[in-house]
C-alpha cells in the first residue's frame, strides 16, 4: 500500500468530517416541513463551470425587527446551523457568528450561506476559513428569498 503524503491525509480527514457533520447534524431540530426549493440562485457563465462571481441574490431588505429575528433563529436551527456555528459562544466546527455582519459584507455572506462550495473554491477569504477550521461549510439549501432574510435578520441583530 502506498504511504499517503500529510496534506492529503489532513484533505481526506477533513472531507470524511464534512460529510459526518453534513449527514449528522444538519437539518436536526427541523420542525417545520421543508420550503419548495426556490430556482436556483446561480447562473452558470458561458463554457460551462458555475462562478460565484455570477451569483444573483434577489435584492432583498434585512430587518431586525423581533419577529423577523425570531424567525431567522428558528431558521438557523432548523437549517442546523448551529451543529456548527455559535453565535457570541466561541469557534465550534466553524467560527463564531457573532458580528458577522460588522466584519463582512452583506453579499459576500448571502454568497457563503447559498452557494459556499464555490466560494471555498473561488473565494480568498472563504478559502482561508477553510484552512483554519479545515472543515467546508455544507450547503443547506437555504431558499434565498423565504429563508435568507430572516438568517441574515438574526446574524445582524447579533452584530456586536
């Protein structure tokens, strides 16, 4: 048997990880029924491969009104989020979301949450996150239009 090198032993640990923490964790607490997924939010460039430079987010308005954070929490729940994601408790499987709004860019972040496989490829700072936490953050199929406001509501209102 052939000896695997260190990086492509931390590649391989790293993606068995992932997909543990995708299947095992995600979508736990989901009380609700799932939402008709939206049409997909990307449009792929001419030659084939999807970029995230071609991303298209509905323009949409982010409050921080009770309710709308309330939703946007039960939202993070059901999506299981929080299997990896903290909100002002420290680093888990990913970093902290507290003041994730303060240190990125709204769209930056809608582009994370809905189509994070192609930001880890195509994405400097995404690509840094995942040499620090050597974990990829799964796609959740967050539906951008009923499900992103209100994610976007809690993380803001968790600013500071």
């Amino acid at each position: 048997m052939k000896k695997q090198s260190h990086a492509k032993w931390i590649g391989t640990a790293a993606s068995v990880a992932a997909l543990f923490v995708a299947v095992a964790g995600c979508g736990k607490n989901d009380q609700t029924p799932a939402p008709t997924p939206s049409p997909a939010p990307v449009v792929a460039p001419a030659g084939g491969g999807e970029s995230i430079d071609k991303v298209v987010v509905p323009e949409l308005t982010y409050s921080t009104v009770a309710g709308d954070v309330d939703k946007g929490k039960a939202t993070f729940i059901a999506k299981g989020c929080n299997a990896c994601h903290k909100v002002g408790e420290g680093k888990l499987v990913g970093p902290d979301l507290k003041g994730v709004t303060a240190r990125r860019e709204i769209k930056w972040i809608e582009k994370m949450i809905l189509k994070p496989e192609l930001m880890i490829k195509q994405d400097d700072a995404a690509k840094e996150l995942f040499k620090t936490y050597m974990t990829p953050m799964a796609n959740q199929n967050v539906d951008p239009v009923n499900e992103l406001p209100f994610l976007l509501a809690y993380l803001k209102a968790n600013e500071v």
